[in-house]
C-alpha cells in the first residue's frame, strides 16, 4: 500500500480507498444536524488514548458512496497545534505546508478579516494554539447529535487529559424563498459542487471544468486529497513521513456570521440606487445580482430577468452554464459572489488555472433562522463553513485573497470586493452593468468571520497510526 501512495494514486485508485478516506469530505452528509466540537489535549498519552477510543467510530467515504450511511456521523481533523500536542516532532509539523504551520489567525489582513472580522473578536478561542482537534458529530435530528455529544463527552471524561474547548451547533435550514436546503439570506445553497474524477463516473453540467470537447468532465482528485494526481497530472505533495498523509486533506473551518435583517434592508436600498424601484421584484433582482442566483438557485446566467423555478429544479440546467456569452456581466455581474468564486470561461486579466481554484463546500448554518420580514433580533446566526483543499493557500487562499476581496482579476477596480461576503464596512462598490444606474456605492458588510482554523484530516489509517504515536 505504502508503495503505491508514494509511486501516485490516480482517479481510477479512488474507489478502492474509500474505507480509508474520512466521510463528509468527498460526498456531503444527508444528515440534518451536526456539531462541531473542538478539543484542546493537554497530555500526549492521554490524547492518543482518546484518539484509539474514537478511531473506530470515525466514519469513512464507503458506506455514504456505496448508499448504505450510518445514522450518525463522527469525523476527526487536527490543527497544527494539535498534531504538536499530540506528540508529532516538531520535523515531521513542519513538513506541513507554510500556511497550515501559521494557522488562520496568522493569515488573517491576507484573507480580509480586518475591522469587525479581525481575530482579535474572534469567539470561542477559534484561531487559537488551544485549538486542536475538531470533531464533526452529525446525526439525523439536532437532538439525536446532543446525544451523541453527550456520549462523546462522557469517553472524553473517562480518559481525561483532554478537553472541549468551544462547540457550534448546526443544522441544515429551509428557507421559504428558496423552498429547500438553504442559507440564511434565503438563497438554496449549496448547487454547484466540483465532480470528483474516478469518484463520479461523469460530471453533471457544470460540475467540473470545460473539456477539450465543450463538454464538462470531472476535476483530478489530486486537487482534494494529498497523494492523487492533481490537475497538473502531478502527485498532490503528501508531507511527512511514508502513511501520514495517505487519503488525508485539508479543511478550512469558518464560523461567518450573517446580518440577516440588515441584507434584506440593503435590499430596498440598492434596487432604489439602481432602478429607481424597490418593490419586491426590484428587490429580488438586486439579491439575484449580488449572489449571480435567484433565491430558487435558478442561475443568472441562465435567466437573467427572471426567475425560473423549472430550471432551478432541473439538475441538468441549474449548473450548466460558463458567462462565455456574457463578458460584461450584463446577465451576471462580473463581481457577484458566485462569478468571484468560480468565474469558469469569464476572461480573467491575469492568466489563472481554474481548475486548480476549486473547493468542496461543506458546512452547515448555525443559529435559527430570522422569519422573512421581521427586524433584527440579534441572535447570532451565519455559517460555519467547511471548504476541502488539498492546496490551502493555493486554492482557499488565493479565491478568498485575489477573488472575494479583490476586483482587477475580472477587470473590475482593485478595491471592488465580494458584495456578499467582502470586508465591505460601509465603503463597497458593486459594479452592476445593465441596471439604469450601474453602480452602487456605500455597499454594507453582511458577513463576519467569527473565528476559523485549518484542519488536516488524516485517512483512517493515518489516524489509527497518530493515536499509536507512530509517527
Ligand atoms: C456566509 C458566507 C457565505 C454565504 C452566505 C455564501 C453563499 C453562497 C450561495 C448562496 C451560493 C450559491 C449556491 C451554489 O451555487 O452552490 C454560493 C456559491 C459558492 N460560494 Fe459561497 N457563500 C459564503 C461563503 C463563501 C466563501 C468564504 C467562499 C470561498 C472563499 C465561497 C465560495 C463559493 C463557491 C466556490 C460557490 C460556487 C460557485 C460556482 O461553482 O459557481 N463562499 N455561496
């Protein structure tokens, strides 16, 4: 086994690992709670005892891929303190990539959590050395998770050395505008997902990048998991001794709290800058253009006006598109948060592999969701995303860096950011062709990071192997 990992595992390799890769990863979770708990080891032995008491409860790819999911749900992702806490040498941690080593708060100005997102106002001791282990529990109801919490709680107090630092609650939302699984500000989310080569035996429209041909075909596994050839037709790098990385990736985890109330306000305000109009279709049409999706998901790029429910509820229509027939952005606006985070065929100023850009979203959001209409209530709610890198700078980095928090990558003025997600504070500008005034100006900020960690995730073998100190 060792031998292969290291000669190069390829699309066609997947499947036969999947028992060894952690779930949640390369497919979603069907599960509708989940939490996140994050543990901080303060003895070595006793942290590794913990690990060999969990290890066989951590779920893998296989069941999920194969339809036969178990009920609950538990998976293990180690910071790079963690690792040190758990006794890895301090030359087998710096092996790790440069920006894993740093941890998020380190790269925090890069990824535009200043002001109100700073890490200073971080929570729950998010991005920091007392971070180690997340565990993801999820479950089919949020109290069959409090159950297993409880069951995790009370192994965690029966070794001893190790303990819970912090733990957000999640769940999966319907939003009335969206009509299914959706996020706070009411859009259906998440659509678009990379297919994963030897993974899915094709991509659905959309899913993947553009081949030769016109047709969309599954991106490298290389570009999700450490080991597997990437989009270069290279080994995605594996750091660390010969196993340790086998099946293993990264996760970026961000707690983003949304200003539910103040999105929609700004709603009426931007449909009156641009339109002159701001009854509820004006309104629609301005959420439409900052997303680059109606609420149902029905894509822009598709139907520019208006929404279309029938091809929001087509899996074959809602992904597929590529703003070739729309350089300007007169449909989709070059800077909305979809076009920023996947520009497909969009002419990009500088020359940029997109294909090596892609991430799987994962998360789920927190906190209730606010009833469409009513004022503030200031109950914190967001998401706590999950996005899986094998490469964390080159691939979330540089899209949270140079695509949501930049604009001349697209031909947009430098400063111009995401008008969804970017550290807006007040002083944004959305560039809106097509509108009877195409700019708006004073753009809010309707997202907050509240703290995030990188996170490896080692393959079953490799966890069993870091709870046996062997490493
Ligand atoms: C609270 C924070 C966020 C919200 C509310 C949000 C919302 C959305 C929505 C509504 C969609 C459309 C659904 C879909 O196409 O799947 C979407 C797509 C997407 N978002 Fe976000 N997002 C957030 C944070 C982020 C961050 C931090 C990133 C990356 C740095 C990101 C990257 C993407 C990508 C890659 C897509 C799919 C684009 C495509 O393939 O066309 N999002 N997001």
């Amino acid at each position: 086994m060792l031998d292969q990992i290291a000669k190069r595992l390829t699309a066609a390799d997947l499947k036969a690992n999947l028992d060894d890769i952690q779930g949640g990863l390369l497919t979603e979770y069907d599960t509708l709670a989940c939490r996140y708990v994050f543990y901080r080891i303060d003895d070595p032995a006793k942290g590794r005892a913990w690990l060999r008491e969990l290890v066989d409860d951590v779920t893998s790819c296989k069941g999920y891929a194969e339809g036969a999911a178990p009920n609950g749900t538990l998976n293990i992702a180690i910071s790079v303190w963690g690792l040190k806490a758990l006794g890895l040498s301090d030359c087998v941690v710096g092996s790790f990539p440069h920006a894993f080593c740093q941890g998020m708060r380190a790269r925090a100005a890069a990824l535009g959590d200043v002001g109100p997102s700073a890490p200073e106002n971080w929570e729950g001791k998010l991005g920091s050395e007392e971070i180690h282990v997340l565990v993801a529990l999820s479950h089919a109801s949020p109290k069959a998770c409090g159950e297993q919490h409880t069951w995790l709680s009370s192994v965690t107090e029966q070794i001893g050395g190790v303990a819970e630092v912090h733990m957000i609650p999640a769940e999966v939302i319907f939003d009335q505008r969206a009509g299914c699984p959706s996020a706070h500000f009411g859009y259906a989310d998440p659509i678009s997902q990379p297919a994963i080569e030897g993974f899915e035996e094709q991509a659905r429209p959309g899913d993947g990048a553009i081949g030769p041909d016109g047709r969309w075909r599954p991106i490298k596994p290389g570009e999700f998991l450490l080991g597997y050839e990437n989009e270069l037709g290279e080994r995605t790098e594996t750091p660390g001794p010969p196993g340790l990385c086998d099946n293993g990736t990264f996760i970026v985890f961000r707690k983003a709290h949304q200003d539910v109330a103040g999105f929609h306000d700004y709603l009426k305000q931007g449909a009156m800058a641009l339109w002159g109009q701001d009854d509820h279709d004006h309104q629609e049409l301005m959420a439409a253009k900052i997303v680059g999706r109606w609420r149902s998901g029905c894509p822009l790029a598709l139907s520019p006006e208006r929404d279309d429910p029938a091809i929001a509820a087509d899996p074959e229509r809602v992904n597929d598109f590529d703003y070739a027939d729309d350089p300007e952005g007169t449909k989709c606006p070059l800077g909305a948060h979809l076009r920023r985070a996947n520009p497909r065929a969009t002419k990009l100023t500088t020359t940029t592999d997109i294909n090596r850009k892609r991430m799987l979203r994962r998360g789920l959001e927190y906190g209730p969701p606010l009833p469409v209409g009513a004022p503030d209530d200031g109950v914190d709610r967001g998401q706590a995303g999950l996005f899986v890198v094998a490469d964390i700078e080159l691939q979330f980095e540089f899209i949270q860096a140079q695509w949501i928090c930049k604009g001349d990558f697209i031909g947009l003025p430098t400063d111009e950011k995401d008008p969804l997600i970017g550290p807006n504070r007040g002083e944004g500008q959305f560039t809106v062709p097509g509108a009877d005034m195409p700019f708006l100006f004073d753009l809010r900020q309707f997202v907050t990071t509240k703290g995030g960690e990188y996170f490896f995730v080692p393959g079953l073998r490799a966890l069993r192997g870091i709870a046996d100190g062997s490493f």
